[in-house]
C-alpha cells in the first residue's frame, strides 16, 4: 500500500483548504488492504481516491517530490497538498 505521500504533514491533521477537502490519494495490490486505507482515508477527513494497483504508486511518488520541490524552492509552509478538481463525482463546496 501507498497512501498519505502526497500530503506534507502539517495538512495531514487540517485535510481542508478553504472549504475545500483535500484528496488522499492511494495504490495498492490488496483489493481489501485498499477499502481499509480508504476508510482510514476518509475519517481523516480526506477525499479517498483509489489511483490503482502499486504501479500507480511511482506516480504517487512523483507528486510527492513535486509538492516538496514547491515548497522548498518557493518558501512555502510546508502545509500544502492535492486536489483533483473538475468532474470528479463529488460535489463542489456551497457557498
């Protein structure tokens, strides 16, 4: 399993950004290992998104090292992380 990379640890405990739910990401090759992180996902307070089998896990890891690589070269606070915005099945924030 591949789960919470794509996430700097200061937003794994605040997973949303004005109003916005950030996206926890995950891979895996356990069909019942993948539901139990997307719980785990969710009650974080993460939107779960299942990205596909440990192949998809190197691309995890290339997000990572791009929101680090961001954050190091802008100065930023290390609190960032994803969201996969558009036609995604969920809901846009009201407001």
């Amino acid at each position: 399993m591949k789960a919470f990379n794509t996430v700097l640890g200061d937003r794994l405990t605040i997973p949303v950004v004005s109003g916005v739910r950030l996206d926890g990401f995950y891979a895996g090759a356990d069909p019942g290992a993948r539901a139990v992180v997307a719980e785990l996902v969710t009650a974080m307070g993460f939107r779960p998104l299942d990205v596909g089998g440990l192949r998809a896990a190197r691309s995890l890891e290339h997000l990572a090292y791009l929101n680090i690589s961001l954050n190091a070269r802008n100065g930023w606070s290390r609190s960032s992380g994803w969201k996969l915005l558009g036609d995604t099945g969920e809901e846009p924030p009201s407001g």
